[in-house]
C-alpha cells in the first residue's frame, strides 16, 4: 500500500472546496465531497494507476465531483502525491502541475 502526502495546493484546495460547499450549499454536499475524496484515496494507496493518466508526467486525475478533479502524481511505487483539487470551471491553462 503507497502511502499518500499532499502537496500545500492540495491542502488549500481541499480546504477552500469544503468551504465552497458550506457557504454555498449544505453541510451534506461537503460531506458527500469529504467521503468522496477517503474512498478515492484508500483505492489510490492500493492501486495509484487505477485512475486517468495525464498529460503531466506521472501524473494521474480523477473527478471527485462533476466540478473538481482531483490531480495526483505517483512519486514511486511507494509514495503518492496529492497535487491539486482542480475546479472544473477554472481557466485550464492555469492549472499548475
């Protein structure tokens, strides 16, 4: 099983997500984001090529949500990095990875 860090853009992303959901929806779509992002995050640590490959090297995505994506990049075969949660409607070509 790949052990799994986050990057700081994935933390602030992460946080500024639920955020989102609670100033703007309801205490139940943040946590259907929350129990979204442990599912996908236990299938990673013990597949991390499960999900799409990128553009970016060793680079793979996953929509958590029809808005956010989550990008993570396989370190080794030990170790995953949680690189950003990406809002779907943001400029593409700002995504830095």
């Amino acid at each position: 099983m790949s052990n799994i860090f986050w990057s700081d853009l994935a933390k602030q992303d992460y946080w500024n997500n639920i955020d989102f959901l609670l100033d703007k929806w309801t205490p139940k779509e943040a946590t259907n984001f929350i129990n979204k992002v442990e599912t996908y995050l236990h299938i990673i640590a013990k597949n991390p090529k499960t999900f799409s490959e990128t553009k970016y090297k060793n680079t793979h995505s996953i929509p958590v949500l029809p808005q956010i994506t989550l990008f993570y990049r396989i370190v080794d075969e030990n170790t995953i990095e949680l690189v950003r949660f990406w809002n779907n409607k943001k400029d593409p070509k700002k995504l830095n990875i």
